[in-house]
C-alpha cells in the first residue's frame, strides 16, 4: 500500500472539503494538492522543487473555473508525453452533460459527480479506481 | 390627385357635356321656328301678289265694263280692286323688306300698274264719262279708244306684269326651297353633334365610373390582404403605397402601423426572451450555494451529530426544510423557462395512449381512480407540449384531493373549430375569486407549510396555451369539484 498523489483543480472551497471528506470516508490515504484554476495547476505541475506534484498519480478536474476551464486544461494535460499516464476524472454537476460528453474524448478515467454521493455509480468506481491504486505495489 | 377631386371633375364634366347637348337641341328648336315664321311669311307674300294679280283682272274687266256699258257700277269695281292693290303694295313691301330683288321686282309691279292707270285707264275713263253728252265726244272716245288699242301698249303691260309676277313667286319658291335644305342640313348636323356628345359623356362616365372602381377596389384588396396577414401574425408586411390621393396615404399610414407594431412585437419578444433566459441564469446559479449549504448542513448532520444539542439537531432540520423548498421554487421557475416559445414539430399522438403513459407518473394515492375516456381522438400535433398540459392538471387533481374516495376523469367534446379536453375531479373545488389567480405563477390556494407546492403547474399549463393561442377555462365551486376545459388544434386523423 502506498500514499497517492492528488492533484484537485477546484476552485470551490465547498467541493475541496467535500471531496477530502469523501476520500477520508473511504478510506483511501492521500496526499493531496489543490490548485484553484488551470493555469495555477500547470505552474504547480512544473514546480521541480516540490516532491511529488511533478507528476501526481491522479488529477481530479472540475471543467467549471475561471482563467483555464477544465476542457483547456484536459487539453494541454493530454497533448504532453510527460503527463499522459496520470489518471484523470472530472469533478461535474450531474446536469453538465455536454462538458461529460466533451470530456470523454479526451481519455479520462472516470468522474465524481457533485455533490458526492456513495449511491452514485459513477462516482463509486472513481474511488476504487483510487483504491485499486493505492494497493499497487510500485 | 385626390379621389375626392377625380370624382367632382368627372361630374362637373359630364354636366358640362349634357348641357352643351341641351344647349345644341334648344337652339335647333329655335332655327325650326325661325324657318317656321318665314314659311308662313312667304305663304302670305305668295297668296297677296295672287290677290295683286287677280285685282288688276278685276280692274281690266271692270273697265272693258264701264267703257261698253257706261254703267258706273263697274267703275266701283274698278275702284274697290285699285285700292285693295294700294294696300297689298304698302303690305308687300313690309314683308319683303330683307330682299332687295323682291323689292325692285314689286317697284317694277307698282311702276307698271301705275303706268297702266295713269296712261291708259284713266284716259279712257275720261274719255267716256265726256262721251255722254254729245256725238263729237263719243267719237273722240272712240277714236281714243282705238287709238290706244293700236299702239298695243294694254298688252305689253300686262306681258311685262305676268313676267315680273313669274319672277316674283318663282323667287320666293327658291327661297323657301333653299331655307328647307339648310334647315335639313342643319337639323342633320345638331342630331351628329348631340349624338356625339351623349356617346362621349357614356364613355367618359363609363371610364371615370371603372377608374374609380378598380381604383378604390384594388387598393382596399391591397389592405385587406395586408390586415389579414397582420392578423395571422406576419407583423413584417408592407403594401405599395405610391399613389398622392386618398387610398395611397391610407396605404402610407397602415405601413406606418404595421412598422410600429412589428417594431413593438420584437421588442416584446426579445424582452420576452430575456426574461426566459433571465430566470434560467438566476435559478440555475442560485442552485450552486444553495446546495453548497445544503451539503455543509449534511455534513454536520453526518460528522458531528453526537456534538450537538438536540436544540440545533432540530434547527438543521429546519434549515435544510427550507433548502428542500428553495430548490423546489428555483426547480419551478428553470421549467417555467423551459417551455419554449418555439412549437413542436408535429407527430402522430393517441390521446388515449398518451394518457396511459400520463398515468405512469401519477403519484401514489389509494382511493383516488383515474377514468379515462376511451374513444380520446387520434392527432398529428406536438405531442411534448399536449402530455404536460394533461401531466400538471391530473397531478393537481391528485394532489390537492382530498376525500378518502374520489375520481378523476379526463374526456373531450370536439366542434368546428377545437377540441375541448376535459380533467374533471370531484375534490375540494375552488372558490370564483381564486380562478383567475391559480393561473399566476407561485401562487397557491396552501398554506406552505403545511403542503409543498410551488404554484407553476398552472402557469406553465397557462404558458404552453397562450403561446399556441389557445384557451383554458375552470368550472368549479368550493365543494363541487373543479374541471379545467382546454382547447386544442383539430389535426385529427382520421
């Protein structure tokens, strides 16, 4: 078992603690960096200095932020060799269909549907998709 | 130029021609009795010089008379014929004043018969009144007597008068011959003129009369044409309207109108999308926070629920209660918006069919029973639009019944024009004063706190008749029931 390396790009202070507390409740051990727009994840992404946000195993996207939407950031994030196996799910609103839909070409893994729900499917196998990973042996 | 103008001068000419036609007749009546007077003129010139003619007879046989007999008897013969002629003459030359040959052939006459008197009869008469007394003058008589028969100067006087007489009456033939012939011709001429001029005012008249008709008739055709379009919605219309008279400033001033209105009926309906798109932002933004709230209040309720007092357990309760009915009221004023202005495409719908599925999404409520009609009309319509109309009026029923035991029936009447669909219930009814107000959205007949209704099922039924122009009425009294009767398209299928 190992710790996992999240990146969350939320700009909601609300969706950050729901998260966080959905992850506990899971039980899943993290270590988690939150960056409240695109181009604030990218800065962070480069960062050399910091340990383990140069290349974070999971990267939990809300598509709705001002400066860098979601969909630019997917963008940029899916066209560099460096960051292609970094697993990727979309934080959405359940109504914000089309972004749902814009979102899967792009390759994602998954997405958490808000507000966060243990009766939701989709969400549900987001967070064994993280479990599935903190129990690989590296 | 204006109609009014047209008109005026089409009268005015066509008076102007019929009064030159009277004009022309009147005088033509006037030349038939001038001709009609000179007739008569000359009949009495012609039957004088007879008399002339027939008293100078009179007067050679009277004095035959009085020189054969010596009777004085035909000496007053004599006398009474001269002194008709004196008159005739001085009658004649009144008659005869115009025309100069006339007038010198009867002074020629009168010269003659004078010179008849002067130097034959009167001598003789003399003669004879001497030749009385003695042989010597009875022989002077008779030598004067036949001395004035040789020189044959009786016979070539009367020659000489009979010519001029010829020459008289021959005249006043040819006068009044050539008199009838310029009447003929002047009769001829009046009746072309008058003809023309009755033929010329028909067909200006006849002309004005179809100007004017297809005119007027073609310019209200043009607006009829335009009030109709307007009427069925087509406010972007305009008429040629080029004309300076009349019906062309109508035409200008319904232009003017239909601008106007179109101007205003975009307007309203931009402001009318706004409006829509105005709600849908704000109820849609609103939901964000509002379950941000409703999260944080689970989380305490989830998390912390051994820290706290039962006081604050049951005002979170309260407060989520209120985030329940929030949502309810954003949720209700989203689907209000929703209801697109813009109509369905039509599709093939069994009324019946469509009900069934209707009842498919009834809420629960035992002792309520849904009667449907069973020979509901097959249609080709919007079918979306038709299902939610039935959907809010039959939740309604349901809802607010409230006996243990009570029906709700849906049925349809149908006449020229619409169908008219039928949900009737036998629940509590509602008061007159409310009927118009149930239809406002947000506005409902419970308390809220007791029953959650949002008060948009009405407004929306409302909206999606309205926007197809189509009408809902409601029957019912407090404790009768209510039926809410709307109309809808005849697309039926046969």
């Amino acid at each position: 078992m190992r710790v996992i390396n999240i990146l969350l790009v939320e700009d909601d202070n609300l969706d950050v603690i729901d998260v966080k507390r959905t992850l506990d409740k899971m039980a899943i051990v993290y270590n988690m960096k939150v960056a409240k727009n695109g181009e604030e994840a990218i800065r962070l992404l480069h960062d050399k200095r910091d340990s383990f946000t140069v290349k974070p195993d999971v990267i939990i996207l809300d598509l709705n932020m001002p400066k860098m939407n979601g969909l630019e950031l997917l963008q940029i994030l899916r066209s560099s060799e460096d960051w292609k196996d970094i697993k990727i799910f979309i934080l959405t609103t359940s109504e914000e269909n089309e972004d749902k839909q814009a979102a899967k070409q792009y390759g994602i893994s998954g997405y958490i549907v808000k507000p966060l729900k243990f009766n939701n499917t989709g969400s549900l196998d987001a967070f064994n998709l993280m479990i599935d990973l903190m129990n690989m042996q590296n | 130029m204006k109609i009014s103008y047209v008109i005026l001068f089409s009268f005015l000419m066509i008076l102007l021609l019929f009064a030159a036609t009277t004009y022309i007749n009147f005088k033509q009546s006037e030349k038939i009795n001038e001709n009609h007077e000179l007739l008569a003129r000359s009949s009495i010139i012609l039957k004088q010089s007879n008399r002339f003619q027939r008293n100078i007879l009179n007067m050679v046989s009277g004095l035959r008379g009085y020189l054969l007999t010596n009777e004085v008897f035909f000496i007053q013969s004599y006398d009474s014929a001269m002194l008709e002629n004196d008159e005739i003459l001085d009658e004649l030359s009144v008659l005869i004043k115009d025309s100069v040959q006339q007038k010198n052939l009867l002074e020629g006459i009168s010269e003659l018969n004078k010179y008849w008197i002067n130097e034959f009869a009167l001598p003789l008469i003399e003669a004879r009144k001497n030749a009385t007394a003695s042989d010597s003058s009875m022989n002077a008589f008779n030598k004067l007597y036949r001395a004035k028969l040789v020189t044959g100067m009786e016979k070539e006087i009367n020659r000489s008068l009979q010519k001029k007489f010829k020459e008289f009456s021959n005249h006043e033939y040819a006068v009044r011959e050539q008199q009838k012939l310029a009447l003929s011709s002047f009769i001829q001429r009046t009746k072309n003129i008058s003809f023309s001029l009755t033929l010329f005012s028909f067909i200006a008249g006849m002309a004005i009369a179809i100007f004017i008709a297809t005119h007027i008739s073609s310019g209200i055709v043009k607006m009829v044409h335009m009030a109709d379009s307007i009427s069925k919605g087509e406010y972007t219309v305009s008429m040629e309207a080029e004309g300076k008279d009349e019906l062309g400033k109508l035409g200008r001033s319904l232009n003017n109108m239909a601008r106007i209105l179109s101007e205003n009926i975009s307007l309203l309906q931009r402001k009318n999308d706004e409006l829509n798109q105005f709600a849908y932002i704000v109820s849609h933004d609103l939901k964000a926070p509002l379950r941000g709230i409703d999260n944080v209040v689970t989380w305490i309720q989830e998390d912390h629920l051994h820290e706290l007092s039962p006081k604050v357990v049951e005002y979170l309760e309260l407060i989520k209660g209120r985030i329940i009915r929030a949502e309810n009221l954003l949720n209700g004023i989203l689907s209000y918006s929703r209801v697109g202005r813009e109509l369905q495409p039509n599709e093939v719908v069994d009324v019946n069919e469509l009900l069934e599925e209707v009842q498919g999404y009834l809420p629960e409520k035992p002792g309520i029973t849904l009667h449907i009609e069973k020979n509901m009309p097959k249609l080709f319509t919007e079918k979306l639009p038709l299902m939610q109309v039935f959907m809010n009026l039959i939740v309604n029923a349901y809802k607010y019944h409230t006996k243990a035991n009570g029906s709700v029936q849906v049925y349809h009447t149908k006449n020229d024009h619409y169908y008219e669909f039928y949900v009737e219930d036998d629940g509590p009814g509602i008061s007159k004063e409310y009927h118009k107000k149930i239809f406002m959205i947000f506005q409902t007949l419970e308390n809220r706190d007791s029953f959650e209704s949002t008060g948009v099922g009405l407004a929306i039924v409302k909206k999606i008749l309205d926007d197809r122009k189509l009408t809902i009425r409601l029957n019912s009294e407090p404790g009768t029931g209510s039926t809410f009767i709307f109309t809808w398209p005849l697309n039926e299928i046969v």
